[in-house]
C-alpha cells in the first residue's frame, strides 16, 4: 500500500500494530489497511470487540472523574494510544480546569499525532516512552516539570497491561510507579481477561500472535495483585462495565466485556 503524507518512514504500515487496530475499533483515523483487516477479523472472531474498545474508553472516563472529583489534579496515562476527544485532559478539566496530564506511548503514531493535537496546549504533553521503561519515564517528567511527583497523581493504565507479558514483570513495572508518587495517589486498571467468554478471547489472542504486542490475558485474582499498595475503591476489580455504571448509557451484560476494572488508592 501507499504511504500517506502523515505516516513517517519509521512506522512499518505493512505489520498490524495492536494502538492502531484499537485506534480503527474506537473509530478513528489513524490506521492503515492492515490494522483494519485484523480489526475485521477480530470483530469476526469476537462481535462484541469494537463495543468493547468503547467500553475501555467509557471506562477511561468514569475513573478520571472519580480521582478528578478527589482533588487529583495530576493524571499519568501510561499506554495512551492518541489522545483524541473524549481523552484525559478534557474529561479532567470539566472538574479541574488547571489539571495537568502526561500522555506515554511508544507507537510512533500516537507519539506524532499527540503532539500535534497538544502543541498548544501547556500543560498537557505527549512521552514517546516504553511504559516499561519506568524509570525513564518518571526521569523524563521530573526533568521536564511536568508533573509534580510530590503532590497525588492518578496512574492510568486502561487496556494496556494486557500488552505485557509476565516475562516483563508488570506487576514490578506498576510498583516502580507506585513508589514514584505519594500517598493519595490513584490506580486505574481496566484489563483483558478470558473469565467472561472464553471461546471468543481464545480467538482474540489467537489473532493478537500477529501484532507486535500479542495479548496476556489474566484472571481476576491476578489483576488484584496488581493493586498491591493500594485500597480499591468499591466496588473492587469487577467487570469492566459495571465499575461505576451509568445504566441509563449502558445496557452491556457486563461479564460480555471480557475486561476487569478497578481503581485504588494508595495508602
């Protein structure tokens, strides 16, 4: 295929890449024909998918407003994918106008077109980082003074820690964050797992092999651990569209999302 004028040189458009397909399952732009050949297949394999990426995204929203409505004035959204409407810094600042936000992804694509979209906006800023890379990331945000580490921040880590492997230790990588913030800061997770349908996200990871990034799914009990640290808010990990529900916009059977949910506090 062409390489249209916004894709650089470095961003391989002939291997579908797990932030685009999720891109092209919210229904955004910045995909190419691979990523939504495999987003078809996958949607295929599993119908309720693209109401899914939209669930993580509703998700990603209600949390935000929680630690917003806490005083958080900070967020860290490590895993961002690209940071169009409806993202963090626009649900924060309807509660915290001054709220400043950190954007981290390592897809060149996100990188480049979260850029543009907050070029003018100081205090907002998009990290082009390996969220595993922790120690680097909380070096480049003390540096820069982007965020005060001093003061609470809310972690976001919505449909990303799927993407790890347990190779990768994420349970480590999610600690080395935790003792870079205070006490009051926030934990938001939302994650894959195969306790809802399991015939269905066996064909999901199946179809993942093919990204860069191919799923890990885990179970509930193993997400909990995740949120060592910290006291989850009620009520708890539970699925992911029934953690706040608004059950006047959502009528999702919520075991049907094939994702756990939870936000904590850290103590």
């Amino acid at each position: 295929m062409s390489r249209p004028q916004w894709a650089s040189e470095d961003i391989d458009i002939d291997r579908p890449n797990a932030a685009r397909v999720y891109d092209y399952l919210l229904g955004g732009s910045h995909n190419f024909a691979v990523d939504r050949a495999l987003g078809d297949q996958v949607i295929a394999a599993s119908p309720t998918t693209r109401e899914q990426a939209g669930l993580n995204r509703a998700f990603l929203g209600r949390a935000v407003r929680f630690c917003a409505d806490r005083g958080i004035r900070q967020f860290l959204d490590l895993g961002s994918g690209i940071p169009t409407a409806g993202n963090v810094h626009e649900v924060a600042r309807a509660v915290v106008p001054d709220a400043r936000v950190v954007y981290v992804d390592i897809d060149p694509i996100a990188i480049a077109h979260g850029r543009d979209i907050l070029a003018d906006d100081p205090h907002s800023h998009m990290l082009g980082r390996d969220l595993r890379d922790a120690d680097e990331v909380l070096a480049d945000i003390d540096d820069g003074k982007l965020l005060d580490l001093g003061e609470p921040v809310a972690l976001l880590m919505v449909a990303v820690l799927h993407a790890v492997p347990d190779a990768d230790d994420p349970a480590g990588i999610i600690g080395r964050y935790t003792n870079a913030v205070p006490t009051g800061s926030f934990l938001a997770i939302s994650h894959g797992t195969d306790e809802g349908n399991p015939v269905e996200a066996r064909r999901v990871i199946a179809l993942s092999q093919r990204t860069n990034t191919p799923l890990s799914v885990r179970s509930k009990s193993e997400i909990e651990t995740f949120f060592h640290g910290y006291e989850l808010a009620p009520p708890g990990v539970t699925w992911l569209p029934a953690w706040h529900r608004d059950t006047s916009k959502d009528t999702t059977p919520p075991e049907d999302s094939n994702n756990y949910a939870g936000v904590g506090c850290r103590r």
